[in-house]
C-alpha cells in the first residue's frame, strides 16, 4: 500500500493485478495492469499503441480489488465499472499509464482499511505465490488438457462460465450494497437536512436572543452612561455650591468678625465718650461752681460797693444811672461766657 500525494484527498492502495477494459460494449476487452486504486478512481499500465484510450474518453473496465478482514487473509472484490480516461502519461516508448475516473465510486476506501503498509503487502504477496504455485500445479494437467482438445475446451469454457457468473453475483451482491448505500445516504442526507434546519432555527433564535440582549445591553450602557454623566454634573454643581457656600461663611465670617471689631471699637470710643463726657460735665459743674461763686463774690462786691453812695441817688441821677448800667453790663458780659462755654459744641466733655 503506497503512500498518496499531496494533492489527493484519498490514499491510494498501490498493488499489481490484472484489469480488463473495453472502450465499448461490443468491443473485445482489453487487458492492463493496476498501479493503485481508490474509491473514485485507478491507474493502469497499458502498451502504447493504437488500442490504448486517449484523455477525456469514456471506457468500461472489470477489476478486483482486496477487502482486508481482521484476519491474516482477504477478501477479493470484483468491480465492473465505467469510467473516463482523465490523463495519459507516457512512460516509455512502449508502455502508458492510463488515470482513470469512475462514474460511481466503490462502497469502501481501498487505500485506507485498517492495515498498515507491510502487512498489506505482505498479504498480497501471499496471496500472489498461492496463484503461481496453483498455476504451477495445474500446468502438466493443463499440457494433458491441451493434447485432450475438445475436453479440455469445454472445461475452459465451464470455467469461464462459472467465473463469469461468480461475477455476476459478485456485481449483484455490490449493486445491492450500492442500493442499500444509496438509500442509507438518502436517509442520512435527510436526518442532516432537518437537523441542519434545526441547527439553524436554533442558531437564528440564539442570534435573535444575543442581539435582543446585546441592544438592551447598548441600552442599558447608554442609560447609565448618561445617568453617570448627570450624576457627575450634580455633583460638580454640589462642589461648586459647597465651594460658594464656604467662600460665602467664610466672608460672613470676616465681615462678623470685622463687625464685630467695629462694634467693639464703638463701644470702647462709647465708654471713652461717656467717660469723657462724664468728665467734662464734672469739670463743667466745677467750673459752673466756681463761676457762681466769683458771680455771687462779684455781685456782692458791687452791692456793697453801691451801698455808701445811695444818698447821691437824687443829686446825680445821671451817675447813678451809669452806675447801674456798668454793673448790668458786667452781669451782662459774666453770663454770655457761662452760656459760651455750655454752649461750645467743639468742647469736648
């Protein structure tokens, strides 16, 4: 069993049995040799002459193909199958090799069974030796057979025969595996389709559910978004106003406290006032008392000056009368500066 390429999606089984191919129906089948096979195509070895198919040309081939079991042995699987030449590769002047695609794929994967490399070709040429030695055997009864003549024609007819319908029995057990295949595939292509349905009504409600979520989520966020913006608006204007309310106690502060310094300085000037007024109507009393005491010394003075001198009252009426009017004038003269001096608003008391 050969490694594929690269390029290929399916590995191939590499081993070298005869295949038999006609370009039509009517034709006479024509025999190659397999290179390796896959469940949508093969690759056979075929002379280069005139008889080999040219690219994109439909054939009908006839080939077996091995069915590992779990066992040291296998099963050989006969395919009748039609295909289209994809690509001719000349490898010698006298030797092709045909690509071939088929039209139905075989219901197995003939390059990945469950074997590895080795034992598969061990097996294969196990199996290779039990034919040749078979055929070893066979060859003196096979040169009898020939020198028999129409005995041995008419076994190798009976023996085509039975291959023949070995075949076909073989092609109607495959084509009713294909059947079952086909309807197994149908039905499962079903079972896919509804639950892909299901899938994707599933998927569409949960796309509906994460989009109706992801808007009340984008609502949600722009609300709070703006609730986050007004609250930081409040609360700058709560700063603002506690700073306002702070610079403003803060003035009343002053101002209570200046206040309150003027209102201490008027009372201190209020009791210097009092005090001073109290003074200065003391000094005023004082002064009053002395004033009236020098008025009632004056005015005593001048009576008992003016006492001798009644007698000459008739005589010098003229006298008496300037007499009289120079002590008025005095009295007159003493009482304006007592009442200049009460009445002195620039005096302070």
């Amino acid at each position: 069993m050969g490694k594929a390429r690269e390029q290929r999606t399916e590995k191939r089984l590499r081993y070298r049995w005869h295949a038999r191919f006609a370009l039509n129906p009517k034709q006479k089948s024509l025999s190659g040799q397999m290179v390796d096979v896959s469940s949508k195509g093969m690759a056979l070895l075929y002379h280069n002459d005139e008889n080999c198919p040219g690219s994109n040309q439909s054939i009908t081939t006839n080939f077996g193909v091995p069915h590992f079991d779990s066992g040291d042995s296998f099963d050989t699987v006969f395919f009748n199958r039609i295909g289209r030449v994809c690509r001719v590769d000349n490898l010698t002047s006298k030797v092709n090799r045909i690509a071939i695609q088929f039209a139905e794929p075989l219901f197995f994967k003939p390059g990945e069974q469950e074997i590895n490399d080795s034992d598969a070709k061990q097996r294969l040429a196990a199996k290779a030796q039990l034919i040749v030695s078979a055929k070893e055997k066979e060859g003196p009864e096979t040169h009898t057979k020939v020198k028999q003549g129409n005995k041995s024609k008419s076994n190798t007819e009976e023996n085509s025969r039975l291959y023949s319908e070995a075949l076909a029995r073989a092609e109607e057990r495959i084509r009713s595996y294909a059947e079952a295949k086909a309807r197994t595939e149908e039905k499962l292509k079903a079972e896919i389709e509804a639950r892909h349905t299901s899938e994707t009504k599933f998927l569409s409600e949960a796309e509906e559910k994460i989009r109706s979520y992801a808007e009340a989520k984008a609502r949600a966020e722009e609300m709070a978004k703006a609730e986050t913006k007004a609250r930081a608006k409040a609360e700058a204007k709560a700063k603002t106003e506690t700073k306002l309310r702070a610079k403003a106690e803060k003035k009343a502060r002053v101002e209570a406290e200046k206040r309150a310094k003027m209102d201490a300085e008027l009372r201190e000037k209020a009791e210097l006032y009092t005090e001073q007024l109290a003074k200065a109507k003391a000094e005023a009393a004082r002064e009053i008392a002395c004033i009236k005491a020098e008025t009632g010394e004056t005015i005593a003075k001048i009576k008992a000056e003016c006492k001798p001198k009644a007698h000459k009252k008739k005589s010098t009426p003229e006298k008496k009368t300037g007499k009289k009017a120079t002590k008025k004038s005095d009295d007159g003269i003493l009482m304006d500066k007592v009442d200049k001096f009460i009445t002195d608003r620039n005096r302070i008391f």
